[in-house]
C-alpha cells in the first residue's frame, strides 16, 4: 500500500506540472500562471514581477534553489511547481520550536500550506533565523540562494556582524559560481546615514559591503523591481505602501497610486576559485 500511494502521488505530482516549456522563460512563466497559486498573490506580480527576477537570478527548472525565510509562501506557489520534476527547492523557514509566538505561528501556517497540495510534497523544509542561520542546504550545493525583502529585519537583530555572518552561511551553501539574488526595500542613498533601522529600508551599498564581507562579488544589479513614485519617507515606513498600507483609509488612494515599494534587486556570486 505504501508502494502504490507513492505512486499515486507522484501522479498527482505530475499531473500539476506545468508542460513541457520550449525556453526557460516559458518554464518560468508556467510556474507563474500554475493553478495552485492564488488569485491574490498572482495580482502582486505587477510590482514583485517574478518571472523576470527568478530569470535574472539564473533560476531553471533544473536548479537547486534555497529561499530564506520563505513567510507564507508567495514565492513557494512559483518555485514548487518549477523544480518540482528535475530540481530540488529548499524553504528555510523559521526553527521548530522557537520561543517566539510568532515564528511558530509562522512555520505552522506554512506546514499547513505545503500539506495541503501535492505539488509542494517535494519541498524540502530547513531553517533559518538570523541568531540560528546553520544548515539551509547541505554545503556546496545550491545553484541559487534567495530572499525577498528580509534584510531590513536581520540587521536590527544581529547589525553589521550578524549581517556577515548571515550571508556567510548562505555562501557556505552555494556551489562555487553559484548565485545568491537579494531583492530588498531600496533606502535612497541620500538618506542612508538618517535613522532608517525601523523604516523597512535597507541601504544598497550596505548590502553590497556586507556580502563582499561575507567572500561574495557583485555580479549585477537590476531595476527590474524599482519604482521610482517611492519616495521612502512614509509615516509607517515601507508599511505605509500596499500592500500593507498601515495608515487603513487615510491617504489610501495616494499610497495605492503609489504602489509597492522601490526595491533593489542584486546578483552575487560565489567566486570559481575556493
């Protein structure tokens, strides 16, 4: 019986992939269009514009991909269906166990999700927290490592030391050439030495100090997900915007004429030589 409901679920499995795509473009974009993500996150893709951001990243159907800190799942919906018949997805969520409320509320939900369809029955669960950030992937292994809009939260946990640290273990992971892609709220330079540590944004020249830090290159930066309507001096911060939009009806319409945030999208590289 174990044997045949196997069997079954990679059936399943199967049947929910997307079809054979001509280009990785097309790959990405079936990913993107697949039937088990929701209507709500898909009409996000306007302002996260995923098939572009994976493609930069150099993100295929055959890639060992890590996500750090993949919250409810929004890129999940994506990369489950796309490496699910020749790839490997690792989702580094929050510790089981933790003494934060909110992380186990947090990695509960996400569970729930991954058992609640089949096609995400190949996703691997590891851990991360930015005081616990170990064994994302096993070493040397991942062809792309990945967060979205994370590094705002770390750095007011652990500073610029626990940022190096951070990103050190996400080298540790990658494949020599590998690439690790960080999309972040962009603090505009002009206001980097202000006091933006509650704000949502994050420097762009830190990131890349910090990584450079950590061993990595600069490969290439992307305005794939910029906006420059952002002026990054909002009363709640980068909350203040969609889809969040902290203030409830006050000034709803400016902020929502605003959208989603101006954010930096940032490829680094682990160098060939070890």
């Amino acid at each position: 019986m174990k044997t045949l409901s196997k069997v079954i679920t990679l059936s399943a499995i199967l049947l929910a992939l997307p079809v054979l795509a001509d280009s990785n473009t097309e790959a990405l974009q079936q990913a993107a269009d697949h039937h088990s993500r929701s209507e709500q996150n898909k009409s996000r893709d306007q302002y996260r514009n995923p098939v572009q951001t994976l493609q930069f990243f150099e993100v295929t159907p055959h890639s060992t991909v890590v996500e750090i800190s993949p919250g409810g799942g929004w890129y999940t919906e994506i990369l489950a269906p796309l490496l699910a018949a020749h790839g490997t997805y690792y989702a580094a969520h929050f510790p089981a166990g933790s003494s934060s409320d909110y992380y186990n509320r947090s990695l509960a939900s996400f569970k729930a999700k991954l058992a609640a369809d089949p096609i995400y029955s190949r996703v691997n669960l590891t851990e991360f927290a930015p005081d616990n950030s170990g064994a994302i992937a096993p070493a040397g292994t991942a062809d792309v490592v990945l967060t979205f809009r994370n590094l705002h939260n770390w750095y007011g946990r652990g500073g610029d030391e626990g940022m190096v640290a951070i990103f050190k273990d996400f080298y540790k992971a990658l494949k020599p050439g590998g690439v690790l892609g960080v999309v972040e709220h962009r603090l505009p330079a002009a206001k980097a030495d202000g006091d933006w540590s509650k704000t949502g944004y994050f420097p762009e020249q830190l990131t890349i100090t910090l990584a450079e830090q950590a061993g990595f290159v600069l490969d290439e930066s992307s305005d794939i997900n910029a906006n420059p309507k952002d002026t990054a001096d909002h009363p709640s911060g980068v909350w203040t915007l969609p889809p969040s939009l902290r203030l409830g009806e006050q000034d709803k319409a400016k902020y929502q004429a605003i959208g989603e945030s101006d954010r930096m999208t940032l490829k680094f590289r682990k160098p060939e030589a070890q």
